[in-house]
C-alpha cells in the first residue's frame, strides 16, 4: 500500500472528538493518507515519512462534504418554473409531475449521464459522499431504474416512490400506497439502502406515510422523511417515532417537534438552498441547536425546489441567514451529513477514516463563508485518490 504525505496544511479541520472544540482544527498541519485511509494526522513538524510527498503551501483542509440529501436521476429542467417564482408564482410539490413525465421518457443513458454530471459537479465543490433518491419514476420499473442508475455513484440510495402520487392514480392514493408498499418495494428494495417519504399536505399523509416507512424497514431499508417543508404537520414527530436516521427540511417546526428531535437523536437535515430558490423562511437553525438537535446540512439538489449541487452555497446561507457559526455550518455539512448517513467512516479526518478531503484555495475554513460564491475548492480526494 502506498502513503502520501499532505503537508503544509495552514489548517486541518478534523472533526476529530477526541480535540478540543467542535472541528478539532489542527494548525501548520499534515497528514497522512495510506490506500484510501488516513494513516496519521498532526503537527507538520512530526509528520512520518511517506513514499511521496505533497506541500499545500498553507492551504486548509477539510473533511469532504457528505450530502445527505439530493434528488439527481431525473430528466430535464424545470427553468420555466423558477422563473415564474421568481415573479411570485408560489412554489408547489406539483411541479414533481413534470419531472416525472420527463424521466419516464429518458433512456438510461440520458439519465445515468446527467446524474454523471451532477456529481462530476459536486465533487469539484468538495463534495465526497452524496444520497442518491429515485422519486421522479413512480412506476414500478422506472423507480427500480432510478435506483439502479444511482448505485453506480453512490452506496447511500434512497427508494422515494413516495414523493408525490403520480397523476394516473390522482382517484386512487390508497391503491397508490399499495403499489409502493408493495411491488414497487420488491422491485427497489434491493438497489436501496433507505426508504423516505413526503409528508405534506399535497404529498402523503401521517397514515400512508407510516405504513410506507414501516413497509420499507420490513425488507431491511431504513427511514428518512421529507418533513415539515411547506408548513406544520406530523413528519417530524413520525420521523422519530418510527426511528429515522433524519428529519430532513424542518423549515416550520413546534416545540414539540424540536423536543422529539433532541430527545431521540434523529439528525434535523436543513436544505437552506430550497428557501434561497423558493424565496421561503429559512429554518431556525439556532433554535436546533441550542436545544441540543444534531443538525446537517445538504443541498436537496432537484430540478424544482433547488437545483444547486454545492455544499459551500448551503454553508455560506446557512451561516449568513440562519446564524449558524462557520464552525457549526461546516461540522454540519460534513460531520452531521454522516451523521443522517449512520457513517462513522466519513466526515472526519482521523486514522481509520476515509481519506476523503478537500483542499481549500483560502487559509481556513471560515472563507467558504467568508467568500460566498468563489470556488474555493481546488483539489477533493475519494478515497485517498484526486478525482
Ligand atoms: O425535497 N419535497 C419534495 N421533493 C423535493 C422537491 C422536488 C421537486 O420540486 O421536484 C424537495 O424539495
Ligand atoms: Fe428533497
């Protein structure tokens, strides 16, 4: 096996618990990768020798973002769409529905190239673990193929033939959730590794929602939900009921929504993309986290709610207007999104992890905030390797 040696790291963010403070930031660092691990990390001047070297110059170094939360096998765009929200049409989970008509005409290969294209993206912007959902096929086949097509990018697949009932069972949900529950779960259980749901009003609702989370945990896939987006209702508190890994959107929650958070250590995912391109409230993020909520960010990336595949724009919003620290914000996007993930070998910078990282063009961390919108992220590598 061969080692190399990162070094001249101006700051090493480890997220290591074991240091002091939430990154566990190592200053005038180094690092060593060994295969697709990291052997060591520490203090440049202690570093051991490897068989190759790299100096970074006074570079930062951070753990690579885990997106714990992205819609990217689908077809089209829906442009139009934004535009007219942008003018005051209000944002609606029917927009799905052209997605789908899209997707189900698009051959694999268009589909398997576009989401080759998405993640080509988000690993330019540091992007090493992504979810992957299907939920723009909703018929037994094509939910099968948007499964298949995102396990070629990723181990962390998510079967949502419950994101909208689609427009040929519009007289017929109930016969709806039985084909989900039923054989479109045969046919997708075994390309997935989780189950998720849209609970919302227009969506699924707590009875139908439950039975199809609990129908997924029964073929041994386990649950995240789509909760509380568009308005109050019961998807957080189902979420914690039925033992999802995460609450994603939380953008309305009561208080007891928050305390069923903090009380069973389900992660609250905050999409702050979606409210940028859906001109919404953004969620409380303090209010999460001073209540002790485990909180990660994502970028939901999907043609309508919002179609930005970078970690660092959710960072730079998260921190500019839901007061999230740059420590909070970047522990959040990465840390917390293996958090959602159930990964302890992502997220962190410590022997043992996967040398998944990205190498910051700035001298800390803070400038993905600091510097909104500038690429900042000039080298990611995917298990030990630059991709
Ligand atoms: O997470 N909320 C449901 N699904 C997506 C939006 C999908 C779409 O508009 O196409 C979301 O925001
Ligand atoms: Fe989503």
């Amino acid at each position: 096996m061969t080692s190399l040696l990162l070094t001249g790291i101006g700051s090493l963010v480890t997220n290591d618990p074991a240091r002091s403070e939430l990154l566990g930031e190592i200053r005038d660092a180094a690092l060593v990768i060994e295969g697709s691990k990291v052997a060591w990390v520490g203090s440049r001047r202690d570093a051991p020798a490897a068989d190759s070297a790299l100096d970074l110059g006074g570079r930062a170094v951070i753990p690579g973002f885990v997106d714990s939360h992205a819609h990217l096998v689908f077809a089209g765009d829906r442009a139009e769409e934004f535009a007219a929200r942008m003018s005051g049409t209000p944002y609606s989970a029917g927009g799905i529905r052209t997605t789908v008509a899209a997707t189900r005409q698009a051959t694999d290969e268009v589909l398997t190239a576009n989401v080759a294209r998405l993640v080509t993206e988000m690993r330019r912007q540091g992007t090493t673990t992504v979810e992957i959902k299907s939920g723009y096929g909703l018929t037994v086949a094509d939910e099968a193929r948007a499964l298949q097509i995102a396990g070629q990018f990723t181990e962390e697949t998510t079967y949502l033939g419950a994101h909208v009932v689609p427009a040929e069972f519009a007289d017929d949900p109930a016969g709806y959730v039985a084909l989900v529950t039923g054989p479109m779960l045969e046919a997708s259980s075994r390309h997935a590794k989780w189950v998720d749901v849209f609970v919302e009003r227009g969506a699924f609702d707590e009875d139908q929602a439950r039975a199809i989370l609990t129908a997924g945990q029964g073929k041994g896939l386990q649950a995240r939900v789509h909760a509380n987006q568009l308005g109050e209702g019961p998807g957080v508190q189902l979420a914690c009921s039925v033992g999802a890994a995460a609450a994603d959107h939380c953008t309305y929650l009561t208080d007891v929504d928050v305390d069923a958070l903090a009380s069973t250590g389900v992660v609250a995912g905050l999409l702050p993309a979606v409210e940028f391109s859906t001109r919404s409230p953004y969620p409380d993020a303090r209010r999460l986290l001073d209540a002790g909520v485990t909180v990660a960010l994502a970028t939901d990336c999907n043609p309508g709610s919002g179609y930005s595949s970078s970690m660092p724009l959710c960072i730079a919003l998260a921190v500019r207007e839901m007061h999230m620290t740059p420590a909070e914000a970047l522990w959040s996007a990465t840390a917390g999104g293996a958090a959602s993930l159930r990964r302890t070998d992502i997220g962190r910078l410590v022997p043992g992890a996967r040398a998944d990282l990205a190498v910051l063009d700035a001298p800390s961390y803070i400038h993905l905030a600091y510097r909104p919108g500038v690429p900042l992220v000039t080298q990611t590598f995917v298990g030990g390797r630059p991709v």
